[in-house]
C-alpha cells in the first residue's frame, strides 16, 4: 500500500529519522527508566536545536503545505478506500 501511495502521489513525501530512541530494557521483560530517560535525553532533547533546524531545511526544500507525524502508516487495502491500481 504504501508503495502504491508513493507512486501515486507525486507531492507525497516519506523519508526515516530517528525521533524515538525507544526503551533501554535491562532484560526482556523490564524498562530501565533512568537509562531510558538518558537515551532520550542524547538522542532528542540535547540535539533538539540540531533537529528542528533539519527539519525546518527539509520541509522548506520540499515546499510542504501538510506534515503528518506518522510513525507507522497502517492503511487498509486500495479496494476499501476506493482507489483504482
């Protein structure tokens, strides 16, 4: 689906950045908070200048008129929203 959106929509724009460091887990079933919080720290807080700015470049550079913070894109299949492939 997403494949077929790209190819279909020329001002459709989809590129990775890492945002989210996630969890820093101390084995499979528990979180280390304070590791966490300091991964996050390092990862968006202290570069935050550093990121917006990159952003505020890249979306300048495509001429975006509609951002959508989408982690995961999960559509349903062309036939139930009715688009022809």
């Amino acid at each position: 689906m997403l494949e077929w959106l790209k190819d279909n929509s020329p001002r459709l724009f989809i590129r990775k950045v890492l945002l989210d460091c996630g969890a820093v887990q101390a084995d499979a079933l528990t979180v280390d908070r304070l590791a966490s919080l300091k991964m996050y720290s390092e990862t968006a807080v202290i570069p935050r200048d550093s990121i917006l700015a990159t952003e505020v470049e890249w979306l300048n550079s495509i001429k975006a008129d509609l951002v959508s913070p989408i982690i995961n894109l999960k559509l349903p299949s062309p036939e139930l929203l009715m688009i022809p492939f």
